[in-house]
C-alpha cells in the first residue's frame, strides 16, 4: 500500500510538489509522510543538456506527455509509454463502481495514453494509442507505464484501470500491442490481485487510505520469455507468461507486516534487483531475490526513492526521484551507482533530471530515462540519454 499523504491547498504551485508540513492548521495529530504520488501538479523543466563531471546528460526526444516505462526493441529503436492526459469519463458512483475509493479519488478518464517509437533521427511513431488513461483528484495521470520485449513481440503494462477509475472493463492489465497497432490483452492483473490479495495491508478506509482497490502496477520486465511486474501499491512481485496469460505470484514483500513499496526492477546474472520508494520518509531499499524469489537480502547501501534500475558493465546504476528529505521537489533527481561488491552507493549526477521515471541501456552504450514524467502541461516530458 502506498503511503498515506497529508493533503494541504497551495494557490500557484509552480511545481509537482507534495506538503510535508502544512503550518496554520491540522489538529488531527497525524504526522506528515513522503508518498509515492504527488499532491499538486504543475510546470517542471529540466535543462537539455549539462555535464555532471564525467556525466553528460543531453535530451534525445522532447514533447512528450506524461511519458513512463522505456524500453528499447530488436530494431534498434527507443520505445515509451505515454500515460496519457486522462479524459471526461468518470465512476458510475454506484455500490460495484464507487466514485470515492481512496484519498486521490475522485478519478476521470479516457483513452488518451499512447507508445511511441522514438528514432534516433529524433523522429516518432505512434505506435499505439487510444490506450487507457486516468487522472487523480490532484492532476496525477496514471495509464500506459512500461514496456517490455519478449522476442519480438511488445508488450505493454496498464498501471491502474476499473470502474471506480472511470474505466469499466479496461483494468489494470499487460496487453500485446500487435502488427497493425490493435491491442490483446493478456493478462487481467487487477482480477488477479482480487482473488490473490497481499499478506498485509494497513489501512481499508476509503477516507484515510491511499489503496488502489485494482493495485498498481508500475513497471514491468522480461526475462527468459517470462513477464516479471512490480506492483508498488500492495508490495508484491508478480510474474506472467505472455504465451498462455497465466500469473503467479513471485514474492509478497507484505508478507512481514510491512509496507515497503517497491517500485521498479531489474535483473542480473540470474538475480531480481527490487528498489522500493522507501517507507514514511525512511530510506528506501535495494532487495537482491535469486531467482526462486523465497527471500531477499539487502545488501546496498541505499538511500533515496529509486525509480530506475539498469546494470551496465557490470555496474549497477539507479535513479533516484528526489531526496528522502525532499519529497516530489523538481530538478532534484539523482544519478548513482552501487558497487556490488561493497554496496556503497555513489553518486553520479545530482540534480540531473526532473521526476523522473526508468532505466535502460541503449545499443550505445548510453543510458536512458524519461523526464518529467509528471507535469500538467502535455507536451512537457522528454527523453534524456546519459553517457555515464
């Protein structure tokens, strides 16, 4: 379950911020916690090019909306997920499509998410679009979130999605995104938690909780012709098969009375690397699984909220969104690596980025992440490649 947030109204925000002390009022007592989701959107922009020391981090595509999960195809080309821009949809407000469900509530939506080819000539493709798309009560839009390749076939992972999102019969979910640009869906992750709920979970009231009844599944791999999903909101790993649709669970990090919100994964030499958001403003977590997934150790010495993972001659880089101490601040990302034999983490770019969301490494040697990812003007986001 995400962490609950404390809500304050600021006129003019002039960026993606969330309140963690909100002065002149608040006699509940409750004290104020970092989430995973922001509270307030507006403009944010990072610079285009600069040098971080040896570190040179350039835009490689730009006038993107909302743009998520990358992922880089056979042919050579950069893939991303466009959340979208939601739409006029809404909750029926009925007793199986209730309009309030949680603090981010009510939601609107639409199918506005897109994926996009982006060529290394700076040109894009859509290669997919009308895709489910949804917006929170706070300007958030939650839709098409990563991709994956396994063979040649693209698959795409639906974040949220249900009824009580505006989006009756379009749940959270992997679709196949075919030849002609048509979608199947593959595997129903929402049904699936319904019936397969996590070990833990510390708040039901739609009042005071941040939980998304239908999950929240926001980033997505392949591995050995297997589809592995993080699902941030309720702590659990989930993997698929992309021939037959069948799901299973992985590993439940719930299953110690915890929340720990993991958000983003990647593997290595036959090992899952998890990095969470970190819990109510602590540290977050870097958890190694072998491939069985029965436990996990903690062996990095880990810092900040990871939103992108990706090893790259046998380092292991990460980034991270913000300092712990300096929730949903903007221009404030961070760019590290962990040396995996001692777990030190060092920094190698600060400030490099705006919210930023994944990792991959591209045929170039280079990597790639999305920037901002959450903004209220479409058209904001870009692509930033980054020559460690």
């Amino acid at each position: 379950m995400i962490r609950k947030l404390i809500i304050c109204a600021f006129p003019g925000v002039a960026a993606v911020l969330l309140v963690t002390a909100c002065g002149g009022g608040g006699d509940d007592g409750r004290a104020s916690t970092a989430g995973t989701r922001p509270t307030a959107l507006s403009v944010a922009r990072s610079p285009g090019s600069k040098p971080q020391g040896s570190v040179v981090v350039t835009n490689y595509a730009t006038g993107l909306t909302s743009p998520r999960g990358l992922a880089f195809g056979p042919d050579g080309d950069l893939y991303v997920a466009e959340a979208g821009t939601g739409g006029t949809m809404a909750p029926l407000g009925t007793a199986d499509c209730p309009t309030n469900i949680n603090i981010y509530s009510p939601y609107t939506a639409g199918y506005t998410g897109r994926v996009l080819r982006l060529r290394p000539d700076g040109s894009k493709q859509t290669v997919a679009d009308r895709l489910p798309s949804m917006t929170d009560a706070y300007g958030g839009n939650y839709g098409p979130t990563d991709l994956a390749f396994v063979n040649t076939t693209l698959y795409l992972l639906i974040e949220m999605g249900g009824c009580s999102h505006g989006l009756p019969g379009s749940d959270a979910a992997i679709i196949r995104i075919n030849a002609d640009g048509s979608t199947t869906q593959v595997a129903n992750l929402s049904a699936w938690l319904a019936a397969n709920p996590p070990h833990f979970i510390k708040d039901t009231n739609p009042a005071t909780t941040d939980l998304e009844p239908g999950g929240v599944f926001h980033s997505m791999i392949s591995y050995q012709n297997e589809l592995y999903v993080v699902e941030t909101n309720r702590g659990m790993l989930v993997k698929v098969n992309p021939a037959t649709g069948a799901i299973g669970l992985a590993h439940d990090m719930s299953s110690d009375k915890a929340e720990h919100n993991p958000i983003v994964m990647t593997q290595h030499r036959g090992r899952f690397y998890v990095g969470t958001f970190g819990e109510d403003g602590g540290p977050s977590e870097l958890a190694v699984f072998k491939a069985d997934f029965a436990d996990y150790t903690l062996p990095f010495k880990s810092r900040n909220p990871i939103v992108g993972l990706a090893w790259h001659r046998e380092s292991l880089y990460a980034v991270e969104i913000f300092p712990r101490d300096e929730a949903w601040t903007t221009d404030n990302a961070n760019l590290v690596s962990f040396n995996p034999a001692t777990g030190e983490r060092k920094e190698l770019a600060v400030k490099f980025a705006s919210l930023p969301n994944g990792l991959v490494v591209g045929p170039d040697g280079a990597l790639y992440t999305s920037n901002v990812t959450l903004s209220a003007t479409p058209g904001d986001g870009s692509v930033l490649r980054i020559v460690p």
